[in-house]
C-alpha cells in the first residue's frame, strides 16, 4: 500500500485554501493548514454558519508565515505546499469578504506601499532570510511584494529545508491577469514569484493562474462573477481586442470548488508542471473523483 500523502497549506483556513484541504482529505491525504488565525472562523465562513465535517481531518496550524521557527516542524512530513496567499479577494484582514467593507477600496488600503526588487542570485532561495526576518511593525506592512512573492520564496525555503520527502511539489496559486482598477504590480509580483520559484532546483513547481473565483458561500462574489462572464464573454465575441486592458475581468470565471479540487488534481499528476491555465485547470477539475 503507498504511504499516505501529506499537503501542507498556506492560507489553508481562505477562501481557495480551504477548498484545497477539503479536496485533499477526499483522496485520504494527511492535510495541514498553516495560516494567522488557524482554523477558521466557520461562523463567517460558511454560509450556514456550521463548522462543517470535513474540518475535523485537517491540522490547523496558527502561524505567521514571516516567522519560520512557528510553523516549520509541521513541514518536515509535507509532499507538497501549496502556496494560497494573496489572492484578489483573499483579504481577511480588510473584512472585504465578509462585506464590511470594499473589496477594490480595501484592497488599496491594503498594498498601497512598494516594495524592493529581489536580489539577484542563482539560486532565489539563497536570498531568503532565515528565522531571524525582522519582526517590527514597518517591516510587517504588507505589500504586494511581500505577500505575493516574498512569502512564496520564504515558505519553499522552509519546505526544501524541512520535508523528507524524495518527491517535492510547490504549487504557487497565481491569477489570470491583474484587475483593471488595481495597480499592475499585483500580477507582476505573482509573475516574479513564478519566475524565482522555476529557478529552484528542489522541487517541481505549478503556477495555477485562475481568473476570477467566486462561491455561494460567499456571496459578495456571486454578483462579481456576473459582471466578469459578461466582460469575459464580450471579450471572446471581439477576438479577445480587450484582453490587456480588462485583465482577470476578461477570463472566465471559475467555481471556488472546482480550482480547489483542480489543485489536488496536478499535485497527484506528475505530468504537470509551470504554468496551468484556466482551460487545464477546468480539465484537471473534472478528474478528481
């Protein structure tokens, strides 16, 4: 009988992530959700408000992803990360998917500041701080830099360090395309992320790019994904004319349950790797069983 696989989560308790563990527990994976609040708050979570049955099977891990030391013994068993941070709609923090507040206006907020480019090396992992990243409150503010690609290179060093496993598999959850009210460094940030992580060595790296994602859960997506299949639509009947200037409101978009179940899908397929694209994502969704 093969050994029981073990998927380590980051941003395991959101809006994708949690879809991505409860996809794992259905092929009797060992699943671990690493993320600041641990397991989450099932009361603005699900749509009933109920903590549902699944949540039992998974190791909710509180930890901050900037702090190494808090979360790195729970790789040491881990196949395969995924990397579910820094999603459009992904800002708990902002209470914009509990509609508390905009999701554009919150999500300004949120990454106004720059950041710097990453140092230049043959291998980005060898420019990753170790467990003594700085800790104060300028050095947390959080930016597109850091929550889309910082922490994507710092949890894959952690991962090659820790894991025993002899097969290792990073998936980095990407997008589409930016979104045409946000600013550009929102995908260029997730595209340099996938360009350092193609240079590491250690493991086999998946970049899903997803457009938009939406789920009766959460209900302030389901009228965002209207207004995102009329623009996708429209963009197809043109010949694709507005693609670069609509962005991730000119793609598809997709049921939250299906890139979650499409995520477990690649990671069990050695087959895939780099870059997947809606169509494929739609295709690897409909595998899994």
């Amino acid at each position: 009988m093969a050994a029981q696989k073990c998927l380590a989560v980051f941003g395991g308790n959101g809006f994708l992530g949690s879809k991505i563990c409860q996809a794992a527990l259905q092929r009797n994976w060992k699943v671990i959700s690493v993320s600041r609040s641990g397991e989450p708050d099932w009361k603005t979570s699900t749509k009933n408000g109920h903590r549902p049955e699944w949540a039992d099977g998974v190791t909710w891990v509180s930890a901050d992803i900037f702090e190494p030391a808090t979360y790195k013994p729970h790789l040491a068993s881990a196949d395969a990360v995924v990397h579910s941070m820094g999603l459009l709609l992904e800002a708990d923090y902002k209470d914009v998917l509990r509609g508390k507040e905009n999701p554009i206006s919150g999500l300004r907020k949120a990454f106004q500041t720059g950041g710097s480019a990453w140092p230049k090396s043959a291998n980005p992992l060898d420019k990753v701080p170790g467990d003594d990243i700085p800790t104060g409150d300028a050095s947390r503010q959080l930016t597109y830099e850091k929550l889309n690609r910082d922490s994507a290179l710092i949890a894959a060093k952690q991962f090659v360090e820790s894991s025993s496993a002899k097969s290792k598999t990073f998936l980095y959850i990407s997008a589409a395309a930016g979104f045409p009210i946000l600013p550009q460094r929102y995908i260029s940030t997730k595209r340099e992320a996938e360009d350092l992580l193609t240079q590491v060595q250690d493991f086999r790296s998946i970049f899903f790019r997803p457009g938009f994602m939406y789920s009766h859960e959460r209900p302030i997506t389901v009228p965002m994904s209207y207004l995102t299949s009329v623009s996708s639509t429209m963009n197809k009947l043109t010949g694709n004319i507005f693609g670069g200037l609509l962005g991730a409101a000119g793609t598809a978009p997709m049921d939250v349950d299906k890139v979650g179940r499409a995520v477990v899908q690649a990671i069990d397929d050695k087959s895939i790797k780099g870059p997947v694209e809606v169509p494929l994502i739609e295709s690897l969704s409909s595998k899994l069983t």
